[in-house]
C-alpha cells in the first residue's frame, strides 16, 4: 500500500468532527435523561460504598467518581465532561495541531466516563464504535515532540487496525442478518419493510418505500453482496480492488443516510472506509498531480494486476446470479431474485471462511509490519534510526495486541472458530472488555415491524374525558408530519421509544420514569419532547392523568396530504397520575425512586468551579443550551468553506 499520510490526516480530522457532534448532542439532552429530576438520574449509577476511588475506577472507569470532590454533583459534572469534549474536539477540528495522540486520549477518557452511566439511552452500536475507533485514534495519531521525526514509519501499522475494524464491521452487520434466520432478509423482502419501520426515517424513506418489489429485493441482493463478499477485499494487494470497495462501502453509506437518521454511525463508517486508500488518490480528488514513471516490469504487474481484477470481478458476478438465481424478465422489464442457498449451506460458508479470514488479516498485517521495519531500516542517521525502531516496535506491539483481543468478538458468530481461540487472549480481552476498546457488531439484524411499526402514544387529560396526544419532534406520532431530518444528532428518547414499542413496557422500565416525570411536570424532561414548550400541550399545568397506547403505522399512499396512516392495537401503559399504586409500584420494582437509592451528598465546594457552574446556570437561563448543538453545526460548515477555499495543505 502507497503512503497513507493524507488518509491519516483525513481520519484524524473527522474522527475529530463526530466526537463534536456527540458531546454536543448528548449535552442538549443530559439533564431530562440523567438530571437529578431527569428520567434516569445518571447519580444512581454512582452508589457510595466505601471503596477508595482506585477501587472505584476499576469497577467503573469514569471521571465522574472526582464530581464530589469537585464539588459538583453526578449532572454537573456530566455537562462539564460534555461541554469540554465538546469544545475540545472543536478546537482540535480547528486546528491540525491538536490532533495529537494526547487531546485523543482525553477525548476517549471523557467519551468513556459518559458512557459507563449512560445506561439504556446510551448502550448503542455506534457508542460502542465511536469508543473503538476513538481508542485507535490514540495509536493513529501523531505525539509531537520538538525531537520527534517528521516521517513516521509506523503509521500504516497502526492505520491498519481501521481496516481491520471496516472488515469486522461490515462483514459482521452481513453474517448476522442470516444468521438470525429472518425471514425478511431470507426472502430479500426486508427493504420492503424498513424504510418505514427503522427508528427516525427521512423524508426519502417515503419515496424510496414506493419503490417495485423487484429492485427493492435486488437492492438486498446488493447489500449482502458489499457486506459479505466485498470485504475482503479491503486486503487485496491489488490498490484497485480497495478503492473500489471504498466507493461501495461509501455508496451503501450514503443512501442509508439519505434514507434513515442514523446519527453519526454512517459517518463513522465512512471514516473507516477512508483506511482502504492511498495519498495517490486523495491528490487525484485534489487535482493534484503526482508524477508516474513506469518501468517495463512495472507496466507488466500492472497488465497481470488489471487481469486479476477483471477475474474478480467476474468472480462474484457470477456467484452473485448462482446464489441469488438472479434472472432478467423482458416481458415484465425486472429482475427476478431469490436465495438459493440454505440456512445450512450458509452455517458450513461461515466455518469455512472465519479462520481463513483471521489469516488473511494475519498476512496483510505482517506484510505492513515487516514493510515498515525495512523503512525503519532505511533511516539516514543512527538516533533517528534508532527513534523510529523504537516507535515501530512499541506501535507494532500494540497492533498485534489490539488484532488479537478483536478476535474474541469477531468469531462470536461461528463457534467452533471461537472456542478454539487461545485461552490468554480470551483472558486479555476480558480484561479489557469494560474500556470499550474492541467490540461485536452486527446492525439489522431482525426486521422489526414486519405488518407494521409499532409505535407508542402517550396521551395526557385533565378530566380523564378529554385525551390530548403527546407528540414528540422526531418520532412518528402526527400522521401529517413529514419525517425529519435530524442526523447526526440523535434524539435518544426518541430512539427508545421505538424500542419501547417492540414489548411490553415492563422491558422498559424508564417508561415509568418518563410518565412520572412528565406527571411531575420537570422541565427538562418536557424539553426532550418539545424544545419548543408552546408545542407541548400541557406547557402551563402538568397533565393529572396520562397513559399510553400501542398503534400500527405505515407510510400512507396519500402524499402530500399525510405521510402516515395508523391503526390501533391496544393499550401499553393504563392511565395512571401521581400517587397512582401502579405507577408507585412499577417505580420501585425497577429502583427508580429516589428515595430507594443509597448514597450520600458531598458538601465539599471548589470556588472557582463553582463560580463557572453559575455562568453555565446564566446560560441555561438564556436558553443557550439549545443552541449549542446548532452552533457547533455552523462552525463546522464554516470550517469546511475555509478548508474547501484555501486548500490548504496537510501536514
């Protein structure tokens, strides 16, 4: 593989963008989900006992435990680790100089200790992601030292690790989706049912749902096919066969974004697949003109080189029609598709194919090692030599480690290859499990709402005659609301209520917290709802009663007029008020009460972090909160003009 120090450049500075895209978006939401008046007060996760905060860190790392001592209490201190990752992934954004190994270590740490209290609003795949790549960061990154080389010989080792993770990611989210045996996705029917039945559609969801049945069971086709078969390609020595798998990945990204909100996953995604290029390509975007002396031999590889691609290619065409017995109907102007492989056939592929794939991984990351020991070899001068074997042999040393541990999750899906792993990198990985460094992946892997989505309705009264809707910004609910545009902030109440409506409430115990709150009337919870109160119904008084109802949704066929249709299924939460046993009773079963919780206040009070604390209160008074995530937004754009103006160079 060329040099990859523009690709590195690249990752680093959106990597960069999405932890200020995170903070940010988690900010806006901490005190209605984690406030101490909030659905799930993020203090309960932090219980006094005793131990010294050593102890405590290793039980659960995360800077949270030092609030106390600070002064601040559990939502304090979340919105200060919010505000400043925030602003430091800004200012990192901003600044080539900070993207340093250092700023993205802290960037981690802070990330981390907010997700080992986010509970059920932050346990997502893409949190998880974001806390890997994040970690990779770490060993991508440059340290600058005033004696420090220019040139580090390791980087493509270390950039290695984010193919390796595009590879698990990808092929993982394809195997599970026939794995689970759905019958969605073993009748490539499935796309027929998700663009209005994923979480938060767009308002292209609607047109693409219109679609005929024919493309959209090809287009399943298509997905198996870049998740499954195109990954491996990302090892190939052939620099072709990886762009064009980065154009595939990149294309399956971009129509999910243009059709669903997925926050910052897709973005994630495509920053990974950034790993799978080269300096030569980047300078062909950038009208860059790099100068090519080919040699006859050179001229010859690259003959052979182009053959075996054209060979690949025709490799999975033709596997592609054999396994999903494609076949073209003139008469009806489509394309006729349908597996033709069985649960079985595709159980004996997984064993066939998981240890050689480890393998494969092993080879390319030897060939990037022993490559860039050569280069370190080549070195003019002996301290310099010196300096970069050692940064090669450290780095290397933790790549192989990061490698090995990643194998614990990524053979989850085939057994035989996972009970055959070494016992001491199962150790190793257990050990490290609860920092988040390495993780399983698999998205979609059921389709849910097959017959319709369910989607819960609160519904609010005075009197218990009159019923008012409780209509949230992003979740379906006004069946002529158009479906928003929200990414890559992501709206977690939102996402869970669509959870939530998948089973009964007792599996989501928050509900009751939610309704106790919005019984209470706690602004903050409200604002999760309605930034907007005026749009909330019971903006004045609380609501004396609420409850909840299940119905089913579809993309209606009456566009412009209404974008959905419902009908209802039954009642998922009964009508409860304040004091209601029920409500009292379902508090306490699920510890959500208060008073259940054990811990004690620390007075302790540190000026100068309280006298911040005040002008962070003087700003929420002038309702500057919700304009946080908006402003981070212009200044990104902004700095994306300049960029785009300037041209200017990277480091």
């Amino acid at each position: 593989m060329g040099d990859i120090r523009l690709p590195r450049h690249m990752f680093l500075w959106c990597l960069s963008a999405i932890y200020m895209f995170a903070f940010a978006s988690l900010y806006v939401q901490i005190p209605g989900l984690y406030g101490n008046e909030g659905v799930l007060p993020a203090r309960w996760q932090l219980r006094v006992s005793g131990k010294s905060v050593v102890e405590q860190l290793k039980d659960s790392p995360t800077l949270l435990w030092f609030g106390p001592r600070l002064g601040l209490d559990t939502q304090q201190c979340m919105e200060l680790l919010s505000l400043t990752g925030a602003l430091l992934s800004l200012m990192t954004l901003a600044l080539p100089v900070l993207r340093d190994c250092r700023v993205f270590l802290v960037l981690w740490i802070l990330y981390l200790s907010l997700y080992q209290v986010g509970q059920v609003f932050l346990y997502f795949q893409w949190d998880n992601l974001l806390l890997e790549m994040g970690f990779l960061a770490i060993l991508i990154a440059p340290m600058k030292m005033p004696w420090s080389s220019k040139v580090r010989l390791h980087d493509s080792v270390t950039f290695w690790l984010a193919r390796w993770l595009l590879f698990r990611l990808m092929f993982a989210s394809g195997v599970v989706k026939l794995t689970s045996r759905c019958p969605t996705w073993w009748g490539l029917t499935a796309l027929t049912y998700h663009y209005e039945t994923q979480c938060i559609p767009t308002p292209l969801a609607w047109f693409a749902h219109q679609l005929p049945v024919w493309f959209q069971k090809l287009s399943v086709v298509g997905t198996f096919v870049i998740e499954i078969a195109v990954p491996f390609m990302f090892f190939s020595p052939i620099r072709r066969h990886r762009l064009a798998a980065f154009y595939m990945q990149v294309l399956l990204q971009v129509l999910i974004i243009l059709s669903g909100n997925y926050n910052f996953f897709n973005i994630l995604t495509i920053t990974l697949c950034l790993s799978l290029l080269d300096d030569q390509h980047v300078n062909f975007w950038l009208r860059r003109p790099t100068p090519k002396t080919e040699t006859s031999l050179q001229t010859l590889i690259s003959g052979l080189a182009v053959m075996l691609e054209m060979g690949t290619y025709a490799l999975l065409g033709y596997w592609t029609v054999k396994y999903f017995d494609l076949q073209v109907e003139w008469e009806n102007k489509s394309i006729s598709t349908k597996t033709a492989f069985t649960y079985f056939e595709f159980n004996g592929f997984l064993k066939t194919v998981t240890v050689p794939s480890i393998w494969i991984g092993v080879l390319s990351l030897t060939w990037e090692i022993i490559s860039s020991m050569f280069k370190c070899a080549c070195v003019r001068g002996v301290l310099w030599r010196l300096w970069s074997t050692i940064q090669w042999a450290v780095m290397t040393a933790a790549t192989v480690s990061m490698f090995a541990i990643s194998l614990v999750p990524y053979t989850y899906f085939e057994y035989d290859a996972h009970s055959n792993l070494w016992p001491g990198v199962r150790t190793a990985f257990e050990l490290t499990d609860r920092y988040q460094l390495v993780n399983s992946y698999g998205l979609f892997r059921r389709m849910t709402g097959v017959g319709g989505r369910p989607e819960v309705v609160i519904e609010g009264s005075m009197d218990r005659n009159t019923w008012t809707e409780i209509e949230f910004m992003y979740k379906p609910g006004n069946m002529s609301a158009a479906p928003p545009v929200v990414a890559p902030h992501q709206p977690r109440l939102d996402w869970q209520m669509w959870f939530a409506a998948l089973g009964p409430h007792t599996q989501s115990p928050w509900f009751s917290s939610l309704l106790h709150r919005l019984l209470q009337g706690k602004r903050d919870v409200i604002r999760l709802i309605q930034t907007d109160e005026s749009q909330y119904p019971f903006s004045k008084q609380p609501p004396a009663y609420l409850r909840a109802h299940r119905y089913k949704y579809w993309f209606s066929e009456s566009y412009p007029q209404r974008w959905w249709r419902r009908v209802y299924v039954e009642e998922f939460y009964p009508m409860v008020h304040l004091g209601d046993s029920y409500l009292e009773q379902m508090l306490v079963q699920h510890g959500l009460k208060g008073d259940t919780i054990l811990g004690k206040k620390n007075n302790q009070k540190n000026c100068d972090l309280k006298k911040i604390y005040i002008l962070h209160n003087l700003a929420k008074m002038l309702c500057l909160r919700h304009c946080v995530y908006e402003l981070f937004l212009i200044i990104l754009i902004i700095i994306i003009i300049k960029t785009l103006l300037k041209k200017k160079e990277y480091y």
